[in-house]
C-alpha cells in the first residue's frame, strides 16, 4: 500500500513534468493538489510523508473526521466540493483557501464569519466551464460581473479560478472547456478590475492532467491515479446528494 502510493506520487510527477516540458513550461509553475475524498487518514499520510504538501476535500466531514489523525503532520487545505452556506463556520476551522466559490450568497456568508474570526481567506472562482446541468460553477459570462460584485468583500483574496473539466474518452474533448477557463482569465485581466492580478488556474485531474497543463494550469488536482480508484455509489460532484 505505502509502496504503491510512492510509485503512484512519483508517476504523476513525472507525468506533470512531462507535460511542462512539451509545453514549454517551468515545472515549478504548476503545484499538484491530492483530491483526497473517500481517502483514509493513514494513506493522506504516506502521501505527505513522501513530500506533499496540499490536500483537498469535497466535504467538510472528511476534514473534521480525519483531521485528528494528521494534527502532527504540516498540511495545507483547500476545499474543492461544492460548498453549503450552513458549513461556512465549520468548513473555515479546516481550510486556508475555497476553490468553489460560485455564488454571491456564499461570498457574503463567508466574509461575515471572516470578519468575526478577524482574518482573510483564499478564494478561486469556480467556473463551469464545460456546460454540464450536474456540475457547479458560475456561467463563463458572469464571471468578470461577479468578481466586480465580491470585491466590497475584502476579507477574499481572489486567488484564481477553477473549473472540472468535460471527461471524456477522447482527448480532444476534453480541451475547450480547459482552454476557456484560461480565455476567462484573459477577460478578466483585460477588464482591469482593481487588485485584481496574477489569477491561478486550477484545473485538470487524473484523466485530464496534460491536457490541463498543456492549457495553462496552475494546479492539477488528482486523486485516483495516486491513491487508486474510489469506490462511490453516489454523484461524486454533488454534496447534496452524498448528505
Ligand atoms: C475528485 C476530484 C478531483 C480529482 O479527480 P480524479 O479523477 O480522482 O483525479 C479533482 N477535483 C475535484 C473538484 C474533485 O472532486
């Protein structure tokens, strides 16, 4: 099990460092985020034992329920499910960034608990960018209004943007809902919003890795190439389903 989690980690870094050298890309430009829903403490902990640094949870359970087990362990976390405005308290005693911030409501919910912990949280803008009815995100067009909107928030530092890809067999696929998340960016440079500079994007995942870099990924989150596959009954996307 350790070995294999060792093998896995070095494969994908090998796999991102490839994809960096096709596109002609520094290494240290993409960081790599463990997606790791369904994993168990003592696997996280082989992963970070190895050198790894970053996790991210879709459920603010997973965090609390495994949270004990790593207390030791010097780890970052992002949350990157989709994120109910009753778990804004809860899910801040665990995280130093949302990745899924995809609604006014949330925004507003999040800056006033902020406020009362007297601090500041990293945010990426969850897009959906590839049209799917089951995936969460903001409308590409609403983006650069929004990111107008939420910045009276100021305890949000908008770090970037994410987006969950279009899966498919077939690679090609798969690329213009990754590309568009980089042409969002572009847009929202170009409307020169105040304070808002050098946005990250975080896309691509076990399926979609090379594609993502190869489109300007910032960070690749993978969970099933380095801890194998989950075994899940349920819309993985969709917390309200799995509560
Ligand atoms: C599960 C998950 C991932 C990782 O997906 P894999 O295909 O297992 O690599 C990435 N991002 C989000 C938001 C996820 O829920």
């Amino acid at each position: 099990m350790k070995e294999d989690i060792i093998f896995n980690l070095k494969q994908v870094h090998d796999r991102i460092e490839n994809a960096c050298k096709v596109s002609g890309r520094d290494v240290s430009d993409v960081q790599l985020l463990l997606a790791t829903k369904t994993v168990p403490a003592e696997r996280i902990r082989i992963a970070i034992e190895a050198g790894e640094n970053l996790i991210g949870e879709n459920k603010m359970q997973e965090f609390r329920d495994k949270d004990s087990e790593l207390k030791d362990l010097k780890i970052e976390r992002h949350f990157i499910g989709h994120l109910q405005t009753n778990k804004v308290k809860d899910v801040l005693k665990y995280v130093s960034c949302i990745q899924s911030l995809d609604r006014l409501s949330l925004a507003e919910e999040l800056h006033k608990q902020l406020l009362k912990e007297n601090r500041n949280l990293d945010v990426f803008i969850q897009v959906n960018t590839s049209f799917e009815e089951s995936k969460f995100g903001l409308p590409p067009t609403e983006v650069v209004s929004f990111i107008k909107e939420i910045r009276k928030y100021d305890a949000l530092k908008i770090k970037g943007l994410m987006t969950i890809g279009l899966l498919d067999v077939e690679k090609e696929k798969m690329r213009p809902s990754l590309r568009l998340l980089r042409e969002i960016r572009d847009e929202i440079y170009d409307a020169k919003i105040d304070g808002i500079t050098n946005l990250k994007l975080s896309m691509g995942m076990s399926q979609d890795l090379e594609l993502a870099i190869a489109e300007g990924s910032n960070m690749v989150r993978i969970g099933t190439s380095i801890f194998g596959n989950r075994f899940l009954g349920k819309e993985i996307w969709n917390e309200n389903i799995a509560e």
